[in-house]
C-alpha cells in the first residue's frame, strides 16, 4: 500500500508521507519502550525499592511525554497527508480521464469510475490519518516488546516471537479470505450503481412499458447481488478476525504458563513475574488492534489498486509534434478494426470523402457504420501495423494530428445525446463560447431550435436539467445539432442525427445539412431515406466492407444491395419506389 502511495503522490506528498511514517515509527517504538518500562517500575514497586520506583516511573513519564508529542505531530502530518493525497488522487483521475480514448468510455464503466472518485478516493485518502499509524504500531511496538522479553526472560521472549509468527499467518489467511470476497463485493456494489443509474435516467421508457419499481428485474437482481456480497465479506472478516483472537489469546496463555512456570521453579521473581504477564498483557493489545484492521487495509488496498489499473490505463498517444491537415477531406485507407482480437468489425475499408461534399453511409444494423464515424474521430486507435491500414483527416494520420487539431476540425452528432446540467443556452455556446448572438441565432435556425426558444417560458434561459430531462427526444438531438453547427467546424459528423425528429423537423434539418455540405465536408450514418437521396456519395456497408458506392440514382440503377434497402425502406413508409435520376 505504500509503495503505491508513493506512485500516486508528487514530491511534496512523498515528503510528508517519509515524514509521517518516520513519526509514526517513532512512535510506535516508544510505545513499546513505555510497555517495557513497566516491568523495572512494578518490580521496583512490589520489591518495596521506593528510591528505585520514582525513577523509573520518572523515565517512564519522560518516555510517555515524547510518545504524547510524536503521536500529535505525526497525525497532523496524517490529517494533512490525507488531505493532499484526496486532492492528488482526484486530480490525477480526472487528468487521466479526460486524456483516454473516447471508445474508453460506455455505461459499463459508469458505476466504477463513480465509486472510484467517491468511496474509493475517501477510503484510500483516509489511510494515512486512520490506518497507517495503528499499523505501524501493530509492528513496531510488539517487536520493541518483544526485544526487551529476549534480554529479561529468553524463555518468554521466544514465545512472544513464536506468536507474532502464528498471528501473522492466521491474518495472511484472513486477508485472502477477504480478497476473495471483496472482488464479489465491489463489484456487486459497481454493478448496482450501474443499474440504479441506468433506471433513473430510463424512467420514461420504463414506466411506457409498466416497469416500475416492483418490476424492474435487473435492478432487483443488482441489488440482490449487492447484499450477497455484503453478506459475504462480513462473515468472512469476523469468521477470520475471530481466528485470529483465538491465536493472539493462545499466546498470551502460553505466556502465562511460562512466566507461572518459571515462578515455580523460583527462577524468576514474583514480583517480576507479575510484571512480565503486565508486559504480555501490552504486547497482545497491538495484535489485536491489526487483526480488527485487517479488512479495512484490504478493502483500502483493493480501493487503490482500482486507482492505480485506471492510471495504467494506456492514454491516447500524442504526437511531440502536431502536424497541421492540409484540407478538409476524410480517406480510410483498407481500415480492419474490430474491439476484439480476432474478431474485425471493419475488413479492409476504403473510402475518400472530398472537401465540401455530404457523403452517406447506410448498411443494416451491425455492419459498421457507427465504428466507422468513431475510428475518423479517433474513439480508437488503430493497431499498429500496416496491414491494419490508415484513418486521415486533412491528409494527415489522426494519430499525428493530435487529439487538440483533430477536435478542431470535427463536429460530431451522435445516436447518444447528453445535454448537461444548466441553460439551453449553455448547451449550445459549450460548442464555441465566443460566439456572438447572430452566430447562435443562425445555429438555431438551421437546427430549427429556435421554435423550441419560443416554446420556452424562459426562452435560451430555460434550464434543461440533467441529461436535458425536461426536453423531448427529438429535442435533444435537434440542440446537438445546433451545437455542431455553431462550431463551425469543416468536418461534421452525423450518426442517426435526425432519428428522434418528426418528418417536418427532419426536411428542415435536412436542408441545413445540404447547406452544410457547400462548404463542409459532412459524413452522415442514416436509415432515413431523405437523408440519403441528397448525398452526393452513398457507401453501402455490409459485413464491415463497402459492398457499393455511387450516387442514389447510379445505386438504383445497378439494382444491388442499396436498390433492395431502398425498395424495403419505401414499402415501410409506405412509399412508391422512385428514382431521384
């Protein structure tokens, strides 16, 4: 645990935690040097040495004044230790977040990373104030106890020795226990966070199909889950802790015998007898106090090996030197890419999308297309070897333009709109802050949300909630449209973007997207029919290659795949197969 706290803290942190270990050692020390103490003051008092007496009770009250003070400062170093390592910890995460692939991120890792930078970062920022202290002392102090049995009594000091061993294997046993156990604990716990957050944010379609509460079998079952594993990893630590307190009380009863026996056999003073079993008695309670703080230090440690995987988590590499695109066209050049090895989502993938041009990606469901978008924006890298091919952006490798200049020249509108916390006018200004108000107002008007302004009683000043709860479906993706168009970006990147809008909206939008294409370069995933008539270049993707490309008259024509998709997406809206040529 403290080799990772070093990894995790700057410079000052590691000073203060050298500094803070070093008092609690010190500590520690003189708390066993106190309990050793005892044995000269009772030996002196029960012989009736009253001379001898107030002098060892006088080292005795030097050693406890130094203990007091290297107690007080060593925790402020630990209060304050905790304090910085909170603020370094969430920093470091939050650094590290932001600079991971975007394909990084999906509802599986909600629940975990919200527990990381919540109970996880105050469990782990806590070790320095509540748990390195008393474990320093669970070593330190019986050790120093057990130094002072070896050169009063060898007989007792290799029984103390003997039951350090004992206890320390009895707490290793108990630490696997609860390794295995908190692995089901944590991620019941990750697992439900999940589901209760999937359930909140689902709540409309839920209650549409009578989910409720009382019905919700997922949640019910994370729950379920959850309490399984609470279950778990109690029984485990009190079952172990009660293991290891029978061990600890074994030792101190041999103790017993062997001062007894040694009595006895007159080979050691009653009175000094009575003061060793006073000095086992001490030398148990650190014991103790490390079989009760072995649970907390596992979990603590499971909590900052979590940190520490999502810090090793590789980032998006940076190039030292940005190249610059040279234009605002897109090309793959024979892209196989798939998420899992083995296993290619895309199988050598071609395609040269021109300056100031709208090109139309369609294929049935699973062929690619949304992965395609995702690899321009650079989600995911691709593997590096040439035969896994090239993404380009201006004419450069997204890998050398860098995650700053790549952003520059990409819009993005995807299926998944989130709209943040705050104003409508937030929303859309979050795109290009120094945009003025007749750049904000043409945005909304190519988007057609300035007829959702007007609807508002509070106009842009609407709040919007969290996540845009207040607003409709087709709402949403509308505002995250204007957002794109006030970027102003020279490519813009459409995934289903007009899905959740109704036919009226939709032609709108699709002229703000043939508008879009005289002076942008715009690649649009779409089912929707109007959307694809007016592309310039459609490409069909199917089984992750590109089994067509030409334009809807030229694909009509051939009588191919696009032809069929054409003719069954007119039957379903009921439509007559028409050609546009």
């Amino acid at each position: 645990m403290i080799s990772a706290l070093f990894a995790i803290l700057d410079a000052r942190g590691r000073t203060r935690l050298r500094r803070a270990l070093a008092g609690f050692g010190l500590a520690a020390v003189a708390q066993g040097a106190a309990f050793a103490l005892i044995v000269p003051v009772l030996s002196a008092l029960f012989g009736g040495h009253w001379a001898s007496a107030w002098r060892w009770l006088a080292v005795l009250a030097a050693v406890l004044a130094v203990h007091h003070i290297l107690v007080v400062l060593s925790a402020l170093d630990g209060y304050e230790l905790s304090s910085d390592l909170l603020r370094t910890l969430l920093h470091r995460v939050g650094d590290h977040v932001a600079r991971l692939p975007l394909g990084w991120f999906g509802p599986a890792r909600t629940g975990p990373l919200t527990r990381m930078a919540g109970q996880g970062a105050v469990s782990i920022s806590a070790g320095p104030a509540h748990l390195l202290r008393p474990l320093t002392a669970t070593v330190l102090t019986p050790a120093t106890v057990v130094v002072v049995m070896l050169a009063l009594r060898w007989q007792l000091g290799v029984a103390l020795l003997a039951g350090i061993a004992a206890t320390y294997l009895a707490m290793r046993v108990l630490s696997l226990a609860v390794d295995r156990s908190e692995a089901g604990y944590e991620s019941g716990i990750a697992e439900a966070a999940s589901r209760v957050i999937e359930f909140a944010v689902n709540q409309p379609a839920l209650r549409v199909f009578g989910r409720t509460t009382a019905g919700n079998r997922l949640v019910d079952e994370a729950l379920d889950a959850q309490a399984r594993g609470n279950r778990r990893i109690v029984v485990t630590g009190f079952g172990g802790m009660g293991v290891v307190l029978v061990v600890v009380q074994a030792v101190l009863t041999v103790v017993i015998a062997l001062a007894v026996d040694l009595a006895l056999d007159r080979s050691l003073a009653p009175a000094t007898m009575i003061a060793l079993l006073v000095l086992g008695v001490r030398f148990v309670e650190p014991l103790v106090n490390a079989a009760e703080l072995t649970g907390t230090l596992r979990l603590s440690r499971a909590a900052l090996v979590r940190v520490t995987e999502l810090l090793d988590t590789p980032v998006l590499p940076e190039p030292a030197d940005p190249a610059d695109p040279a234009e605002a066209g897109v090309e793959l050049r024979d892209v196989t890419f798939g998420y899992e090895p083995g296993q290619p989502v895309l199988r050598g993938v071609s395609l040269i999308a021109r300056p100031r041009s709208l090109t139309a990606v369609v294929g049935p469901s699973g062929a690619g297309k949304s992965t395609l978008l995702r690899l321009i924006a650079r989600f995911y890298d691709l593997a590096d070897s040439p035969a896994a091919g090239a993404v380009l952006v201006g004419g450069q490798d997204v890998r050398r333009l860098g995650t700053e200049r790549l952003m520059r020249q990409l819009s993005l509108v995807f299926q998944d709109v989130y709209l943040f916390e705050g104003t409508l006018r937030d929303n859309v200004m979050m795109a290009r802050p120094d945009a003025d108000e007749a750049e904000l107002a043409r945005a909304a008007e190519l988007a057609r949300v300035d007829e959702i302004v007007t609807g508002l009683p509070h106009g842009w000043d609407t709040r919007v909630g969290e996540a845009g709860s207040t607003l409709s479906g087709g709402e949403k993706q509308r505002i995250s449209i204007a957002r794109a168009l006030l970027k102003d970006a020279p490519i813009v990147l459409l995934d289903e973007a007009t899905a959740a809008l109704d036919a009226q909206n939709e032609a709108a939008v699709q002229q703000a997207l043939t508008a879009l294409a005289v002076d942008r370069t715009v690649i649009v995933v779409a089912h929707r029919l109007p959307t694809v008539v007016a592309a310039g270049q459609i490409l069909v993707l199917d089984d992750g290659r590109i089994a067509e490309s030409g334009t809807h008259a030229e694909l009509l024509a051939a009588g191919g795949r696009y032809a069929r998709f054409w003719a069954e997406r007119s039957q379903a809206a009921g439509w007559h197969l028409v050609s546009s040529g």
